[in-house]
C-alpha cells in the first residue's frame, strides 16, 4: 500500500474524474510516473471499433466514452491486420498512444514532465504471457 496510486478506466479513457485523478497524484501525492497500460484483449478498445450505430445502442455512459476512445483509433489500419492478435495490439497501442497525447494537453502535468519531476510511458500488458512492453515515453 502507498507504493501505487492506480487510476483503472474502461479503456484508459481520460475524461473529467480520470484526468482529476491523475492531477491530484501529480500535485498533491507528488507521484514521479503517470503509465497509461493498455492490454491484451482489451473489451472497451474492442467495443469502439465497432461501428457508431452499435455503439450509439449502448448505455448513454459507454457510449459516450467509447466514442472518445473512437476518436483515438484507426479502424481502417488496424483492419488491414490479417492476424487478429495482431489486430488487438494495434487497436489497443493506438488507444494508448490516444491517451497519453491527452495528458500533453494538461499544462500542470506538462510542467511537471519538463521540469523532470514527472515521467509518462505508455505500455501494452500482454495478459496471456505476463509480459508488459513499454513502448512510448512523453517528453518536452
């Protein structure tokens, strides 16, 4: 306990509660790294793949926030994969890397990494080997 602060989100999706969440571990629990994660056989990066139509038949939450990780991704890329865990760990990098240009936008955050007070990575868990891959550092 006290070792993690852990902000775990349907798809890493940043919104109000999730980006206050990670604003208070940056300024007030002085938190050295912010890791988006995404992972293998991720449901909620899946689901925004699907087309609007289907997505606009969910519950009005999880539409909205599957719409938000729809922005991030493209499909069309994505499907020209044959394989599908392939596929997968596209959709699921792209929502990552989607996520992690969110914190950019965030001035207190952005301070904090350009002062060096602050790391933000971007990783992909694979779950069938255990295996976490960090592929993606943020920096000024």
């Amino acid at each position: 306990l006290g070792d993690l602060f852990v902000v775990r989100v349907a798809g890493n999706a940043l919104d109000m509660s999730t980006t206050a969440s990670l604003q208070f571990a940056v300024h007030h629990l002085k938190v050295k790294v912010l890791m988006v994660m995404g992972h293998e056989a991720c449901g909620a990066v899946r689901a925004a793949g699907l087309p609007i139509k289907a997505i606009e038949g969910e519950p009005q939450a999880l539409s909205s926030c599957l719409k938000v990780i729809k922005a991030g991704l493209d499909c069309d890329r994505a499907e020209k994969l044959k394989d599908h865990r392939a596929r997968d760990r596209e959709m699921v990098v792209q929502n990552v890397y989607a996520q992690l240009d969110g914190l950019t936008h965030d001035v207190g955050i952005m301070e904090k990494v350009a002062k060096g007070e602050l790391l933000i990575v971007g990783a992909h868990y694979e779950l069938s080997s255990g295996i976490v891959d960090f592929f993606s550092e943020v920096s000024m």
